[in-house]
C-alpha cells in the first residue's frame, strides 16, 4: 500500500511508529497533487516550501514526544474561506484576490496545534455560493471519479482533494449541504456538525445562522478524529456552543442493536435516481440486519426547506457581502470617480455573477415592502421545518435518506439553469435550518462509475450516534471504497 492511500489516522500512527517520516507523506502529497492537479484543480493556493518546513519541525517535536496526537504530522487541505495568516485567502473570489490574513481561524489553528501540516488552500464555489465548484473565479473542480463530471459544492476542491489522495484529509464548511453533497458526490466521508460545535472564527461569513465548518475525509475514525481536534468552545465565536464533551473517537463502534432509524418518504418520492435509491435503502437493509429498528414516516414541510434557506441564507449574505466595498482590503476598481462610483465598479468586477444575483435577492427580501412578505415568513418557516425534525426525534435516534438526489451532473450542466442547481439541496438544506448534524458515507456507485452518498441526519449534539451507525456500516464491507484509478479509466482519466 503507497503512503497516500493510508487514511489520516493509519497515516497518523505509522508516524508515530517511525515507519514513515511526516516529510515523506508531504512529499507523496505533493507528488499526487503534481500528478493530477492540471485534471483536478482542487487547490487555489499550494504551500509547497511552507509544507516541507512545518513537516521538518513537527517531526522534531513528534521525536521530542511534544506531539502524540492522531493527526500529528498529517498533510491537509483547508477550504479556501477559513483565514490562514501569512496565506492568500480568496473565497474563490476575484475580490478577495490579493487578501492574505494577519490571524488563523479557530478551526485552522486548533488542527495546526495538532500538528497537522497544511498542504494548501482548496478551491469552492465563490463565496460558498454554489453546489458544484463552477462559480469559481479561479476555474472550476472537476470530478477525481471522472473528470467530465462536478465534483459537487461550495466544497467541491476539499472533497476531490481527498478523493484525488491530493491530501490526507480536509476542512471544508457546510451551510446548506456543502460539505455532505460533494462529499456524497466524490465517495468520501463529510460531516457537518451541530451549529455552534466548531468556532466560525475566521470563517469569512455566507449565512452566519447557517454556516458551520466540519471535516471530509477517507473513512469514518478520520472524521471522529478531525472533528474532535477542532471542536471546542470559543469565546472569540458569539455562536460558538460549550458541550459537556468533546470526545467523538469512542463513538467508533460497531453496534446498532435497538437503534431506531426513521426513512422519510418525502425523501423517496419524485425526483430522486433509481440508482441512489436503491443504493440508500440497500445500504439501510444492512443497518437493519445488524440490528437497528426501521420504519418509514412522513416528516412533512420537506418541499418548503428550499425557498426557506435561499431567502434566509441571501439575506444574510447580502449583509456579510456589503463589507467587501474596495476601500478597506481586497480588490479596488483601477478608475472611479468618487466614492459611490468606487464601490459600485469595485463591486461589480470583483464579484461573479451567482455571487450578485443571491446579493440582489437578499437585499431585495429585506427591502422595506418585502421584509414581512418574505424575510420574516421564511423564519418562521425555519422554525416549523425544526419542530418536524423534533417530532421525529422523539421517535427515531436518526434519519436516514439520500445527500443528493442524483450522482455528480456533468460540468456545465447545473449552472445554465440555477433553479436546478438550488433544487440539487433539497436534502440538505434542512438540516442547517434546524442547526442538526448530518453526514454523508459512501454507499455504491450508479452505471457509470459515480460515487452514491448515504445521508444520516441526528438530533442536536448526537453526532455520536451518527459516526457510530455510519463506523458500524463501514464496518461491514458493505461498500468497499474500490481503488481511484479503477473509476478513472472509466472516467478517461
């Protein structure tokens, strides 16, 4: 077995070991990512020099046994909106092509004390406006199964990057589906935590109620193990949520004996591939012969979740946006006249054309005739979409339904109709409503050759639960993980 194909923990462990020195996995890293990367392009920024530096000086302290962790010496990739000091930090955005932070974010920061060595900067939707990694200024992702094909989004270059074996592991952040859907589209695992478990500090904001960053990685422990390394409460973050525990890893057993597990039929009706239906309720048939209890239920007010997140993640956008006006950092207009003149030209070259039309609709539902209308009207819908998920937790331990109602589209197909495009959520979405965690696994592949994704959604803070059916199904070999150059001769790759 080469190095890149360990996961983030065996990886971890041979390190520990002596069997493999931390410049030796950063070196198979970037050799990958000089391999495929012109294919790929999941990365905006690479940290060749700074890598091979930090991976000297964390392997002295490992030696020194000042670091002992699981992810101590392991090369990530970070989603190219969380702040890194000293490193371009774009939001894929032309507007934020020459910002390079003076502080880390929370998340960042507690994955570096961990000893983690970052490989680079991954490329997204900008702004984390998009479900398929084409909204970038940089250039679009492609799909590591095929490369004719998205690779899902905003967090589409995190998920390829770790699908492509680019890095051991990634951050990515999760506002409407964007770490579970690419992560279902690319065959890797992508957990959103409950809203406020990891600190939003340095996260460069979409939808502040919505937003919260998770980890994507190869299996199930490295999630567990990422997730507990950037957990905690921050006081730096107003959201940020202090939890009795912080401990995920013990939750990697495998037992659901007596777990009950709710199907909801909305999300098995029209609109979803046969393929990943089937592929789903299969993936449950095992659960269910480990021993988990399953039932079908109406969860009701599935089909108002979609015009409910855009309203309330535009509005919020439109107001996070407004701080990108040219003056204080980030692009600047060559020729104005005046101030008003500045901010309106700076604004409209620098954003792209997703980004302006979620900006235009949030400050339009904001708008003083449209705020009651609308704005208003999709709070308290987001209110009556969290007592349903309630209700049926007081009933079931979790829920089980697709991360995506089809495999990865092919490139240029989503973006000429964005209806299309916002439909593609329509599992995900609710979860951020309701602050509830969520992951995704991989559970098949269709005909032609695309990674099918499970969803499992929990009640807040049981993220437990979740790792522990999702580690239990892994666990069965129901769906191995077949090799990535397999898939990519199929893909012409």
């Amino acid at each position: 077995m080469s190095i890149r194909s360990l996961t983030a923990v065996q990886l971890g462990k041979k390190i520990q070991a002596g069997e493999v020195t931390v410049r030796e996995a950063v070196e198979a890293s970037l050799a990958q990512i000089d391999s495929v990367e012109s294919e790929v392009h999941s990365y905006v920024t690479i940290c060749r020099e700074e890598a091979l530096k930090r991976a000297d000086q964390v392997q002295k302290m490992i030696d020194a046994g000042e670091l002992t962790g699981p992810l101590a010496g392991v090369p990530v990739a970070i989603k190219d909106n969380m702040c890194t000091e000293g490193v371009l930090t774009t939001c894929s955005s032309k507007i934020l092509g020459n910002f390079v932070p003076t502080f880390m974010a929370e998340a960042v920061k507690r994955l570096e004390e961990a000893g983690a060595v970052i490989l680079g900067k991954t490329n997204m939707d900008e702004f984390a406006m998009g479900s398929t990694t084409e909204t970038s200024y940089y250039g679009v992702t492609k799909n590591p199964w095929n490369t004719a094909h998205v690779p899902g989004g905003s967090s589409g270059g995190s998920c390829a990057a770790v699908a492509a074996e680019e890095c051991f592991c990634a951050l990515g952040s999760d506002t409407g589906g964007s770490i579970r859907q690419p992560s279902a589209f690319c065959g890797v695992v992508g957990m959103k935590p409950t809203y406020g478990t990891v600190s939003r500090y340095g996260l460069i904001a979409y939808g502040s109620s919505l937003d919260q960053i998770g980890p994507v990685a190869k299996d199930v422990t490295d999630c567990a193990a990422i997730l507990e390394t950037i957990a905690a409460h921050d006081e730096k973050d107003s959201t940020s949520i202090g939890r009795d525990s912080y401990d995920f890893t013990s939750a990697l057993v495998e037992d659901v004996k007596g777990m009950k597990i709710g199907i909801p039929r909305d999300y098995f009706g029209e609109g979803l591939d046969p393929e990943v239906k089937e592929a789903i309720l299969k993936a449950v048939k095992v659960l269910e012969e480990k021993g988990a209890v399953v039932e079908e239920f109406d969860l009701s007010l599935v089909e108002y979740a979609i015009p409910a997140y855009y309203v309330i993640a535009s509005a919020e956008a439109s107001s996070n946006l407004s701080r990108f006006d040219g003056v204080k950092y980030g692009y600047r207009t060559a020729e104005y006249e005046g101030l008003h003149n500045m901010y309106k030209k700076s604004r409209s070259e620098g954003f792209g054309a997703e980004v302006k039309r979620r900006i235009m609709l949030g400050s339009f539902v904001l708008s003083s005739g449209y705020y009651d209308a609308y704005y208003l009207k999709a709070l308290r819908t987001k209110a009556l979409i969290k007592k349903a998920f309630d209700r049926a937790f007081e009933k079931y331990d979790m829920i089980i339904g697709p991360a995506a109602p089809t495999t990865a589209p092919e490139l240029g197909k989503s973006l000429s109709d964005p209806m299309k495009m916002y439909l593609s959520d329509v599992y995900t979405v609710s979860v951020n409503l309701a602050g509830l965690p969520g992951i995704s696994i991989p559970v098949g592949r269709d005909s032609k050759g695309l990674p099918i994704g499970m969803q499992m959604i929990g009640d807040c803070y049981q993220e437990k639960k979740l790792l522990q059916a999702a580690y239990t199904y892994e666990q069965t070999g129901s769906y191995a993980r077949p090799e990535l150059a397999e898939a990519a001769e199929k893909g012409g790759r």
